[in-house]
C-alpha cells in the first residue's frame, strides 16, 4: 500500500507539472500559465491541510480526492485565464477581469453549484469512505471556485497591475 501511494504521488506531481506545462503552452506566457496553476493547487492544500488538521490520514482515498479535483478545478481556469489573455492586451488588466467575469462568472458558479451538491449527496452513503470522498471533493470544488473568483483577479492585478489598455503610441 505504501509502494501504491507512493505512485500516485509520483503520479499526482507529474500531472501538476504537464497541466502547468499545457497552460503555458495554450496561453503562450510563461509568467501566466504558471499563475494559472495556483487556484489549481490552493484548493488541494486547503482542503489537505483542514484534513490533516482534524487527523485524517493521507491515504489512497485522499490521494484520488487530489487527483480528481485538480481534474475539476483546471477546467475553469482554462476558461477564465484564456479569456483574460485574450482580452487583456486590448483592454488591460481591469477591463480584462472585468470582461473574464462577465464571459464566464455565471458559467463557473453554476458548474461549481451542480457538482458541490453532487458529490455533497455521498454524504449521506453508509461507508464511511464513500461519505469522506464526496465531501472532500464537494469542498474542493468550493475553494475553487473562490480562489478562481478571489485569488485570481488578485494576483493578477499584482502580478500585470496594468489598469488600462494598451496603446502603441
């Protein structure tokens, strides 16, 4: 069981580092596909460490919660980061999130609302396992959600601080 862990921990951080290879690459900036990568792993770590905080052991059942939910949670950064790269040089950082949330705020919120009470309904399974799983990834799809909708304009407004658009003169 160790030895299995052990892979998938392997496994886990190779996938980590293709998705943040594939987000650079699809959104042709280094800087912006690695901050991509950051609402992406801060739900894990969150979650984790509430875990780990009321004594739940890291075992196999919380190493495919991790799994899953990077799964989840990459799906809409795709669509955030993709439309903020695409808007930002026209209209700059501001205007960017603005229009981000505008293309795609209702969109999020209700995969993330469909999903949460999806997996939320495990809780109400016999197997203890079972009920831990969902909840796990019910809360992962939540902190998400808010770091998409928090912890992404934030860093990029700390990272691209540019408010207007730009200009060729």
């Amino acid at each position: 069981v160790s030895e299995l862990i052990e892979n998938l921990v392997k496994s886990f951080i190779t996938a980590l580092g293709v998705i943040a290879l594939l987000m650079v690459l699809m959104l042709g900036d280094f800087k912006l596909g690695i901050i991509a990568m950051l609402p992406n792993v801060l739900p894990i770590m969150v979650v984790g460490g509430v875990l780990g905080a009321l004594g739940v052991p890291f075992d196999l059942n919380t190493l495919l919660v991790a799994s899953i939910a990077i799964g989840i949670a990459v799906d809409d950064t795709i669509h955030f980061f993709y439309m903020f790269h695409a808007n930002e040089p026209v209209l700059g950082t501001e205007g960017a999130i603005a229009k981000t949330f505008q293309q795609t705020a209702r969109a999020v919120v209700s995969t993330t609302a469909v999903l949460a009470l999806g997996f939320s309904s495990y809780a109400f399974a016999e197997m203890g396992t079972v009920r831990r799983f969902g909840l796990m990834i019910a809360s992962c799809v939540v902190v998400s959600l808010l770091a998409e909708l928090v912890l992404t304009p934030a860093l990029l407004r700390a990272i691209y601080g540019r408010s207007e658009a730009h200009t060729d003169a």
